[in-house]
C-alpha cells in the first residue's frame, strides 16, 4: 500500500490549513468524502476539491450594466538593502463594466495577493534564490511549481 498524505515536492512546506469549526454533520460527511473520493486523505479531499472548485459572480456596475470578468495586472513594489525591486502580478480577475470602463477590484484577493507575495520574496531570500519579476495569477491558483521571469 502507498504511503498517503502530501504529495513529495521541490518545494515542500510545514503549513497548514487554519482550523475550521463544522458541525459534527459536515464532519462526518467531510471523513466519508475523504474516505470514498481520496483514498482516505483529507489533505488529498481539499486539494481536488480546491482544483474543482469554480464559480461565477454576477456583479451589476453603478450605470447598471453587468460586469464582465476581465483580467488585470498589479505591480508590488518592495525594498531589499535598500534596493527597490517590482513584481508584477498578471491575469488577475478583475471586473469590468463594457458600458463605462469601470473596473472593480476584490479587494480580498488584492489583500491577499500582497502577501503571498511578501511570503514568496521571503522564502527567496532565505534560501538565496532569484527574485521574480512578474508571476502568472494562473499559475498561484492552480499550485503549480512557480517558474519566474527574472
């Protein structure tokens, strides 16, 4: 039998998920889900369920027309040694009005970004590796091993 748990990576991590209070329902439906679905992994149960997961947000522009998903860039600006250095963030979804060019942003996601951006110069610094320039969104949401133009 195969040893279950976290997949080996070039990357491996010590993180965890933060605990989540369910009620003893959800708990029991979310060990039978792990069992029948993923060999009895709960680890293996969130990461296919993550990479299931999508879903569509109808927003409606104050002009009222519905936005659009459009996709947006960010650039992080951070100090090292005193030495500035960017980092740009492409195909972020953003919403946009086709009416009157509004865009919206989540500012969650926005939140969010900035600091898993300040986590990955972090650990690129620890381990004296090179620092990107720009990051692909798609690449963040879908976990893969992170390949940078530097």
């Amino acid at each position: 039998m195969t040893k279950v748990g976290r997949p080996k990576s070039a990357n491996p991590r010590s993180l965890t998920i933060p605990e989540v209070r369910v009620t003893r329902e959800e708990y029991r439906m979310f060990k039978l889900k792990a069992a029948q679905y993923a060999s009895d992994s709960t680890a293996k149960l969130i990461r296919n369920a993550i990479k299931a997961y999508k879903t569509v947000i109808e927003e409606a522009c104050q002009c009222g027309t519905m936005m659009k998903e459009s996709k947006g860039t960010e650039q992080y600006k951070f100090q090292l040694d005193e030495i500035e250095h960017y980092i740009t963030i492409t195909n972020i979804p953003v919403y946009q009005c086709p009416e009157c060019d509004l865009e919206e942003r989540n500012l969650f996601l926005f939140a969010t970004l900035e600091e898993i951006i300040e986590e990955e110069v972090d650990w690129r610094v620890k381990n004296r590796l090179p620092l990107p320039t720009e990051i692909d969104f798609n690449d963040l949401v879908q976990a893969k091993e992170l390949t940078y133009n530097t």
